[in-house]
C-alpha cells in the first residue's frame, strides 16, 4: 500500500456506509483512487475504486461506473468480481470488488527473467477469462501488465482487473467512453488507434504484455502520433524468443486483426494441446481457418512440397517445459514422373545489351547528406538495412522550419540517389521549436513515455490536438531504476520557453521526491489541471485561449545531476534557454540519461 497523503479522499480506519472500514490506499489517478478496505460485517477484504469529487456528479463518469459494477453477473476465477456501487455522505461514488492479494505482470516485468512456460499458463488462463467476457459482449480495451494480478503470484491464478474502460460490443450499445481511443499506447491494437475495438483487440494487448514481460520492457511506441501509427502498423519484434512462445506472440500480434486467433477460445484451445499433453504422442492436425491465416499452429512445422498437389503441413510435438520433441511420421515416397528433355533453340543475338550496374548506395552516405541538411531536429530514414539496393525507395521523414524545405530536401537526396526514387514526408514547425529540436543530443528517451490527456475529464488524448479553454494534461512515466536521478522540463510556446518543472517556485529536481508511483512506474506530472492543487509546489496549467492556436514542444531530460546548477526563471525567451542548453551540453563530463519530446497541437 501507498503512504496516505493529507489530500487523499478516505483515511485509515473511516468506516463507508457502516460496512466498509478503509485500510489503506493502493493507488491514486486522474480520476479517482483506490483503497484496501474489510467488510466489517463478513471481514471480506475488498477493493474500493472511488471517484473524485469532480466526476462523482459527472453522468458520463457514473454510467462509466455503473457499467463496471454491471461485470458483477461475470462469474469466473480469472475476472475480478464486483460487489457493490454506492455513495458516501458526502457525495464520493464508490465502486466495490474483490480484493486480488499477489503481484501484477507490471511487477514480474519490471523483476525480468519471467520464463516462457510461466507466461504461457498466465496466457491460457487470461485467454479463459476473456471467452466469458467477451461471451458478453465485454471488450476490455486496456489488458495491460498492471492490470493482470496474480493471486499469490500463482500464474495459474492469474486475474484480469479493471475494466474502467471496457465497451459494450453489442450492437447498438453504447460506449462507457465513446468510440475514440482508449488502453494504454504501448499495448493497445492498431484498430485501437482509430476508436475501434473488437474481442481480438484484447488478444493483441494480451500478446504485446506477454512479450513486454518476457523482454522486462515497456515496449517503445515512438513519442509522436506519426511514429505511434506506423509502429503499430509493423509486426513486434520477437527475435530471440524460444519457441513454442515467439509462435504464440506472432500470432496473438498480428497488425491485421483477421490474422490472429478468432477468438479467445481458439487461444484456449491452442494451449490445452501445448500446455497440457495427454502422455501419449500425436499428430496434431492444423485447423483451416488457421492455415488460412498463416498462423504456425504447431510447435514444429514441417513443410512437404507434393508435385500436382497442394502443399500440406504435418507436425507434431509434446510440450516438457521447453523441450520440444519431434515425432517424424512416415511420409509416402513421392516418384516424380519422368519427363523428356525438351531442348530450347535460343536465337542468336548479334550483340549483347549492355546493362549498367547501379552499385549499393549506403544509409550511412543518405544519413550523413540529411545531417548536414536539416534545420529542425533529426531527419529519419526508413528501413534498419546497411544499404540501399538498386531502384529501392529512399523514404525520409520528420520537421522542418519551412514549408517548402521538403522539395529542397528531396532535390538534394536525388542528386545522390541514382535513379531511385525520393519520398520526403516533413512537418513544418516554428523557428524557436526548431531551434530546441536541432540541438538536442540523439540520446533517446530510454522507456520515458510521455501520456496526454485532458484536464476536466482526464481521459487520454492519443492525438496531442487540444481545443480552446480545455487545460492539457501531461505525465511523464518513468522506470523505477531512475529514481535517484533528477528532471527537468521545458514548454516552449512561440518565442517563450516555460521552465516547467523546476522553477523559481518549485525548485526540487529529484525524480524520487516529485514522483508517485503508478503500477510499477515513477509518474511525474507536468501540466496540470485547474481543478488541482498541491500544497508547498507551484503548479504548472495552461488553459488554451484563441491567442494560443498553434503547434507548442515539451521536452523533458533525465540526467544524473541537476540539468541547471540553479533555478531558472519561470519564463525566458527561447533564445536564452537555447543558449543555456548548449553551454550544459558544451560542459566537460556531462552526462544526459534521456530526453523526451512531445508536440501538442492548439486548435479552435
């Protein structure tokens, strides 16, 4: 459990309703919090989701709870039960479920070293869970490491939580949030990113946390909307992972929603026949629709080539931890028919065509032309090859000072380019953005994410476009493992750079006294709210007025010391903090940990 904080909602000991007596807090979010409570009555323990004030008389967010506590007619082991939905005295909607004692995935991830053959048990029994749900019509929407529990860290008891988000697939249903984005980026479908959310978006998310844990990382999804949508729009990287579970992923996984398994069920299935062998050795026979798919059902797949035939698969194996053992089946011996040698008279040619070779252009010769060329930050190339081959497609991406910038660019990629063609997509910023971007050292953001949402409903906002009057919330998430180091955070808008955090008013630094943990994460929040309030600390808000149209850049570092040796100014023009970056960089021995960017649109 948390420290209790004087703003929390429910102290220790308070009793609800004359039943429930507060324990402890377990969490706290942009909505709400959640507290360890005892029945005192039956000395149940139980969990209690309770919304904040704000959103406690906010109908949307009582049908977003009213709909969760609905999952109560759900009995199965691998989805948390819900009890009760109330409210206090003093107006707090409450939400009551069970209690799930064990550790989150979020916790195995962040240990590392989860084994294949424990993750796949917490497949098939999470898999289970969602055939119920989903026989209701229930997509979750937001399966996440930190949302599975395991019951006494039992993977075969593992729980599927928080089903805050989930929608109503049935037809006609309404939506607890509407159709637009909803999960978390780094494990939600690409059919997620456009609002849709179908029973397999849950597999992807399913499959991209089981790879998540097995690799001890959050998976990187980019830090801007274009390189979300086209991570997303790629396979997961599973090189390196033992089969039968890499197979298991790439299946789960498949960008095309079509290509994975139909249904959670299928999953189950799947896994009763690797997980739980019946001691005896047999050919498993690949079900059609799989073999449609593309999906390697087996554990070992044996193609056999058949001449005026189709091709057929025949595999076989019995899962002993990690072990696979192949069973050969006799194969009939196949006597290709004998054909008569038919001899090709080839007309003569007077004299041959001379072909001019075009030699391999190397990324590294286009990346050190853009390099010298760009004007906003770094310009990248696509592809992970060594070299370009001959008539391959050069495609650049990323921003620029000025519109026509783009044509110059690609002008000067054809001259080296040899006949291939040039595509150049780039985004116009403003000069001062430009000027921060162009400095930056390429170190990366090492797992740091940056999440968006909005102020009032404090719902994630996947687009970064913010309206006229709302107040732009950002957090940035970081791994434990920084605690010890310090932040620092700048908004520029126009010509005006914002030192966000610290500042003259607020001027700590240290991650580990700014941060709250979050499932496993250090959350640090940057922008605020106007309903927020934080004794002692300087709150940084921003509520977006006509005057403010147009595109603003948060760049947050992490580094060992102090990126600063003192407090800056609340607000300089964009010249001065571009100076005083490039003097830190220019500093004998600095170190930088990681740096984040992150653009918000303001629109009308």
């Amino acid at each position: 459990m948390l420290t209790p904080l004087p703003g929390d909602m429910f102290k220790p000991g308070q009793v609800l309703n004359n039943t429930y007596e507060i324990e402890g807090i377990l969490g706290r979010g942009g909505t709400g919090e959640v507290y360890r409570a005892r029945n005192q009555i039956s000395s149940r323990i139980v969990a209690i989701k309770v919304l904040n004030a704000e959103f406690s008389g906010n109908a949307d967010y009582l049908e977003l709870m009213k709909r969760e506590e609905e999952m109560r007619d759900i009995r199965h082991d691998a989805v948390v039960r819900y009890s009760d939905n109330s409210r206090t005295a003093d107006g707090h909607v409450f939400l009551v479920m069970d209690f799930v004692d064990g550790p989150s995935l979020n916790d195995w991830l962040q240990r590392g070293n989860a084994s294949p053959r424990d993750l796949m048990i917490v497949c098939h029994r999470v898999a289970d869970g969602l055939v119920a749900t989903h026989a209701r019509k229930i997509v979750h929407r937001d399966l996440s490491p930190d949302n599975i529990i395991l019951r006494k860290g039992d993977p075969a008891q593992a729980v599927i939580i928080d089903f805050g988000i989930a929608k109503d697939d049935s037809a006609g249903a309404r939506t607890i949030v509407g159709n637009e984005f909803a999960g978390k980026y780094e494990y939600a479908a690409p059919e997620q990113m456009e609002g849709k959310a179908e029973p397999r978006s849950d597999l992807y998310s399913l499959g991209a946390t089981l790879l998540a844990t097995y690799r001890g990382q959050i998976p990187n999804v980019g830090s801007t909307p274009g390189e979300l949508i086209r991570r997303k729009g790629k396979t997961l990287d599973t090189e390196g992972v033992p089969a039968p579970f890499k197979a298991l992923i790439d299946w789960l996984t498949q960008p095309d929603a079509a290509l994975r398994p139909a249904s959670a069920a299928e999953v189950v299935a799947h896994l009763d026949e690797v997980l739980r062998p019946t001691g005896r050795k047999s050919v498993l026979t690949k079900p059609v629709a799989a073999a449609k798919r593309g999906f390697s059902w087996s554990l070992i797949v044996v193609p056999l080539l058949v001449i005026g035939a189709a091709t057929g698969v025949i595999y076989s194996g019995v899962w002993r931890g990690l072990v696979v053992e192949p069973v050969v089946e006799e194969v009939p011996q196949v006597v290709e028919p004998v054909l008569p040698a038919v001899v090709i008279e080839e007309p003569r040619v007077e004299q041959a065509a001379v072909v001019p070779v075009i030699p391999d252009l190397p990324v590294s010769a286009v990346q050190d032309l853009l390099g010298k060329i760009r004007n906003c930050g770094p310009l990248t190339v696509a592809g992970t090859g060594q070299a370009f081959a001959p008539l391959a497609p050069i495609v650049v991406s990323g921003q620029v000072v000025e519109a026509d910038d783009g044509a110059k660019i690609k002008s000067a990629l054809e001259v080296v380019a040899d006949n291939r063609p040039v595509s150049v997509s780039v985004a116009a910023l403003t000069p001062d953005i430009c000027r921060i971007l162009d400095l930056l050292p390429p170190v990366g953001d090492k797992q740091m994410s940056i999440w968006l949402g909005q102020g009032i409903e404090g719902q994630a906002n996947f687009t970064g476009i913010f309206r006229v009057d709302e107040f732009p919330v950002v957090e940035v998430l970081l791994p434990t493992n920084l605690a010890g180091q310090h932040v620092w955070a700048v908004f520029i808008d126009g010509d005006i750079a914002y030192n966000v955090l610290p500042n003259v008013k607020s001027p700590d630094t240290s991650i580990a006294n700014l941060a709250e943990s979050r499932a496993g994460l250090l959350m640090i929040r940057l922008l605020h709210s106007n309903l927020e309030n934080q004794p002692g600390r300087e709150l940084f808000r921003y509520r977006i007025t006509p005057e403010d149209i147009g595109k603003k850049l948060l760049v947050t570092f992490v580094t060992p010391k102090p990126l600063f040796p003192g407090a800056r100014p609340q607000t300089e023009s964009v010249e001065a903090m571009a100076e005083a970056l490039e003097e830190v960089f220019a500093q004998q021995g600095f170190e930088l940990t990681a740096v984040s960017t992150r653009l918000l649109d303001f629109q009308n």
